[in-house]
C-alpha cells in the first residue's frame, strides 16, 4: 500500500507539476564522472533524481537495502 502511495505522488508530481514547483539542486558525482543528478524532490518520504549521463560515462552500482 505504501508504495503505491509514493508512486501515485511521484506521478502525480511529474505528470501535474511545474519544473518550478520542484526544489533543484545539481550536484556532481564525483565517483561517477561524466554524471550529474538533478533533485526533482527531496522529502523524508521521497527523493525522485534525474540523472544526465554523458556518452561514455557510467554510473556505478548501487543498492537501496532500506525496504
């Protein structure tokens, strides 16, 4: 249920919300060059990034272990 309730509100955000309602910040990987994540949302409850990835760069893995 709960991730239906996060997904519905990232949707929503996206589908119905303007690039200026969002809170952006760049950073820059530095473990990843060639990759900058934009913050679309950063809550308690979400965080929704756009990554941009240069031609050639590669984001390293990762894992989400908090569900």
């Amino acid at each position: 249920m709960r991730t239906s309730i996060v997904t519905f509100g990232i949707l929503a955000a996206v589908a119905f919300g303007s690039r200026a309602a969002f809170a952006q910040t760049q950073t820059t990987a530095e473990a990843d060059p060639g990759v900058r994540l934009t913050r679309l949302i950063d809550r308690a409850e979400v965080r929704v990034s756009r990554p941009e990835i240069e031609p050639g760069a590669a984001r390293r893995i990762h894992a989400h272990n908090d569900l």
